[in-house]
C-alpha cells in the first residue's frame, strides 16, 4: 500500500528543536514534530473489463456501500440469463419426474384401459351366451372353445393396459429423481456464481471515506492489478512522528496526545497506537552516549477526529 511520506532529513534539525518543554501556542509539555500520513485503500474490481461509469470524483465524501464505478456486464449478463434459463429447465425434469408423468400421457392410457375393459365385458358375454348354447346342444363345442380364449386374452388385455396405466403414473425410480435433484443443485450454484460475478462488475465502497484520486477514465481497461480510485477512510489517516531514544522510555502505546497545525483553530486529541521496535537513522557505529542521540523511533497517533488533517500536513505533537 502507497503512503504518503514527507522526507524524513526535514526532521533531524525538528527533533533538535521540537523537543521543548513548552510550544509555541503556550501549550505545556513536550512536542514533537509530525506530519499526516493517508493509508489509503486502492479500489480495483475482480475481473479484468473496460470501465464504463464512475460515480464519484476526487474529492467526495462517500458512505459505506455507495456504488464507485462498473463495469462492461453485456457478457456476465448474457451468462446469467443461460444459467437461469438451464435452471428452469433442471426444475420442470425433476418436478416431471416427481409427478410420475405426463397429464396428455394418463389420460391416453387411461382410455386404453377403458377400451380393454370394454373388450372384456363383451368376451365374457359371448363367453357366457356360448357356454349355455353348448349346454343345450345348440352351439358346437369349438364355438366355446374360441370364445373362452378370446375371454382369456381380454382379461390379459386389461391386465397389461392397467399396469401400463400404473407405471405411467409412477414416479421415476429414486435414482433417477436423485440425478436430477443433483443437476438442479449443480444449476443453482451456476445462477449464483453467475449473480456474484455480475454483481463484483459494480464496486462499492467497502467502508466511508474520501476519493482522493481517479487513477483510470470511462473507457479504460481495469482489473485486479489495475485500480480505479483510492479512498482515504477516515481511521487510516495518521499523525506520524519520531520519537528520540532517550525519550522512549516516557513514551507508551495508548497515551494521549495534542495535535496542532498551521491555520488549526483549536487544539485536536489523539492517541498513540503504534510505536516502531526498530530505530531510523541508525549510524553504523558502536553506539557510544553521543551517538544514541542520532536514534529516533518511528510512532504513529490516531487523531479523535481525523477529519481535520489532510495529508501530508505538517503537525505538532505534544504530549501533555
């Protein structure tokens, strides 16, 4: 992440001087000099796209979730429309699957069971009318026995058409119903990685801040490796300042502090929240008494309210 830095050589001769036990505001205690460093956050989206809008310029305070720029989404549009469509049709087979046929299909088959019932009420007729004309003598014996076998073939007849009937109204076996309800989970999760990577071409502030600069324009290629805009968040501006070595004793993390500046109205509060374990300005001596006195530790202090500084300013840390 890029910083902003002011050349550190300004500050041998601030340390020399800055180190008073009373500034130039009247302000009691001892005062070091500083400056405002930015953190700032570089923006870019998650796939590679030529930028069509950007919604802020440098310089706009913008909320937590507010829409910063977007991309191209003809393509991820199109995908989306695919996977939902794919969806759909993964739904219908297993919802037809489920259901155990079609409606058209029952009621054909349902007719080919009338029919065979029919055919078996008129065979067991001329069944019955042969079976008593033989018994009177009336009728030939091979007159029963061809109206027997056509009895016995409607009976089979309908037999066979109800359990067609039955098979059709069936479900499917589980398996098959175990397949499908697979494929409509595998389809689900092809519509929502097809909504994220629509969603990820319009990038939203990940928290409030400042736009400090537009990196790329409307037109130009971004991507991952490729920012848009940097966003300054409030907490992630600092007060750095440096601290000597025979101070560092008197100095500890979470100890208020005074902040001034040039043109400031008022006197500002901030706390110290990091103080660096190796030292600057290190001379490649054995460190004598005289030389310590070149040693300064790097610390940093969150202002209570940062948006009173802006990079780069110069500012007076006191501590109280």
């Amino acid at each position: 992440m890029t910083r902003l830095f002011i050349p550190l050589a300004i500050f041998i001769a601030g340390l020399l001087g800055a180190c008073s036990p009373t500034d130039t505001n009247g302000q009691t205690g001892q005062s070091y000099q500083g400056y405002a460093e930015a953190r700032l956050l570089y923006l870019a989206p998650r796939t590679l796209g030529p930028l069509t809008s950007v919604m802020v310029e440098e310089g706009d305070q913008v909320a937590s979730g507010a829409p910063l720029f977007s991309l191209d989404d003809g393509t991820a549009k199109s995908r989306l429309d695919q996977a939902m469509a794919a969806l759909a049709a993964a739904r219908a087979r297993l919802a037809d699957l489920r259901a155990g046929g079609r409606k058209e299909n029952i009621a054909a088959a349902r007719q080919n069971v009338a029919q065979a019932r029919a055919a078996l009420k008129l065979a067991q007729e001329n069944y019955t009318r042969s079976k008593e004309l033989v018994a009177k003598g009336q009728a030939p014996q091979s007159r029963l026995d061809r109206d027997t076998a056509a009895l016995s073939q409607a009976q089979a007849a309908v037999r066979a058409e109800e359990a067609r009937l039955a098979l059709i109204r069936a479900p499917a076996r589980k398996d098959t119903i175990d397949a499908a309800a697979e494929e409509v989970r595998r389809q689900e999760a092809l519509v929502a990685q097809s909504e994220k990577a629509l969603n990820d071409l319009q990038v939203l502030a990940p928290m409030a801040g400042s736009v400090q600069s537009l990196i790329r324009r409307v037109g130009e290629i971004a991507g991952p490796s490729q920012p848009v805009l940097t966003l300054l968040p409030p907490a992630q501006l600092r007060i750095r300042f440096f601290i000597p070595e025979r101070k560092l004793g008197n100095i500890k993390l979470g100890q208020s502090v005074q902040l001034t500046c040039d043109g400031c109205e008022e006197t500002r509060g901030g706390r110290i929240i990091f103080i660096a374990q190796g030292a600057e300005f290190t001379p490649p001596v054995i460190f004598t008494e005289k030389e310590r006195q070149k040693l300064v530790f790097m610390a940093e202090v969150l202002p209570d309210d940062p948006t009173r500084f802006h990079p780069g300013q110069p500012v007076l840390v006191t501590l109280p």
